[in-house]
C-alpha cells in the first residue's frame, strides 16, 4: 500500500488512474495484479482526477 500511495502522489499530485499506477509499480519490478491496485487505491481514498471536459 506504501507503494501505490507514492507513486500516487508522486506522479502530479494524484491525478492518475489504477492502470497508471499498476503499470509504473511493474515497471520498477513490483509484481501486483491491477485488480488489486484498484482494490488498495479504492481503501485508501485515491482516486483519478475526474475529465474537465464538459459537455455540449
């Protein structure tokens, strides 16, 4: 959990999703299914930022 809750804050201060993050843990050799990322991020209270587009 320490893991995902700093690459959370340390991608922009918490705008990216769960495959973000899952992808960035596999890519520093951290092995973790992305349903349990979600998972982890949906206990702690992180979320992405949601779209700014609005619409018509």
């Amino acid at each position: 959990m320490v893991e995902i809750e700093r690459v959370f804050w340390d991608l922009g201060r918490g705008i990216s999703g769960a495959r973000k993050i899952w992808r960035l843990l596999r890519r520093e050799g951290i092995t973790v299914a992305r349903c349990t990322v979600e998972r982890l991020m949906r206990r702690q209270g992180l979320c992405s930022a949601p779209d700014l587009v609005e619409a018509r």
